[in-house]
C-alpha cells in the first residue's frame, strides 16, 4: 500500500519519515521529496484614494507605501515537502497515525 502526506517544512517531513521507518519491517520505502515555490512581491502599498487635510480642506492623493519589504525578502523561496511510504495494509494505520502526529496533511493512501 502507498501512503503520501504533505508538510510545511522540509524538517518536520524528515522527522515523520524517521518515526516511520521506526515503526518496523512492515515498512517497506518511505521517501521524501521538497517542493519549492518562487514567491514574488513587487512590494506592498496602502489603498488608493483620497483624504481630506482637516487644517485647510484641500484633497491630497494617498502615496503608495514602497521600500517596507527587504532586498532579501522579495525573490524568495516556500520550501514545502511531501513523504511517500510504501507499507503493509495491515501496518497503513499505524503509519497514517505517525503521519499526523508528525504534522502531515493531506494523506492519501492508494
């Protein structure tokens, strides 16, 4: 039976591998694999419109909000990690259970 489970980090799916090849000899391969997702920001800004200067009644356009947003944090990556166990029907249980103790999410099992 194949089992596969999605995590956050690529920390957290090493350690529910490792709790899984702990389990026994009805755990045959568990694999691990990182998906990396390019995440752009070509900045943050405040709505735009207009607001009234109370002191003089005149209308001034809201400025767009630029430069918030460091060098280093607008190319960067989202490292997420998927886990891929094949076991015993009879084990899938027990290997679902450490998944989900471990932070996995969307398990399957074919």
């Amino acid at each position: 039976m194949r089992i596969t489970a999605q995590f956050d980090s690529v920390d957290s799916a090493e350690f529910a591998a490792s709790s899984v090849r702990n389990l026994g000899e009805g755990v045959f391969d568990v694999s691990l694999s990182e998906r990396r997702k390019k995440v752009h920001r070509d900045g943050e800004f405040a709505p735009m419109g207009f607001f009234t200067n109370l002191n003089t009644g005149t209308f001034q356009p809201l400025t767009p909000v630029s430069g918030i947003i460091s060098a280093d944090s607008e190319s960067s990556e989202s490292v997420s990690a998927a886990v891929d166990i094949i076991c015993r029907p009879s084990d899938a249980k027990r290997v679902v259970s450490a998944l989900m103790n471990k932070g996995g999410h969307d398990i399957k099992a074919r």
